[in-house]
C-alpha cells in the first residue's frame, strides 16, 4: 500500500459507550474510516500506525442521518465505520501525550 494512503484510510477513532464495552470485554476497537477503504487497508494501517498485531477486520457502512431544519429537510454524510480486533495482550492509546 501506499505510505500516504496509511494516513488517509483511519479518519478518527470511534468513541461510544458500546465501543467502550467492546474494548474491554472483546479487545475491540472502532475507527470512522474512509468510505473506499478495504479491510486489507484498514488491517495495514492500524498495524503500521499503532504497532499492534490485527486478529480480525469488521465494517459497516452507516447511512447519514435525515435532519430537519427552517431550511427544509437535509441529509447528513453517510460514512464507513471499521470494528478492528486486536490480539490479546495488546492494546491500542488514543491519547498521544507530549
């Protein structure tokens, strides 16, 4: 893969209440990624960013929300989210520290 293409593919972590369940109970972690991003990319990434070994890539393409306003009705983005396994022992920090 592209070295640039690393950095393009995980777009933010994903922080909920269940990812947090998730990551304590199933070793799991969530990433909104880009919308053309494969699982083979998402699995290169995370390991080449956060120094992890990967057991298993899940995605899920989530649909933008209808909104309305005085406008009228608009649409939010749709965008993909990636559920990454880590191997047990592992662990991935959000929290970059200086």
């Amino acid at each position: 893969m592209n070295p640039e293409r690393v950095f393009t593919v995980l777009r933010e972590p994903h922080i909920s209440e269940k990812v947090s369940i998730l990551g304590d109970s199933a070793n799991q972690y969530a990433f909104k990624v880009a919308v053309d991003a494969t699982k083979a990319e998402i699995r290169e990434a995370v390991e080449t960013l956060f120094n992890v070994e990967v057991k298993k890539v899940t995605t899920a393409n989530v649909k933008g929300k209808v909104k309305r306003n005085v406008r009228g009705i608009t649409r939010k983005k749709n965008w993909k989210k990636a559920y990454v396994t880590v191997v047990e022992g592992q662990e991935i920090d959000y929290m970059v520290t200086d």
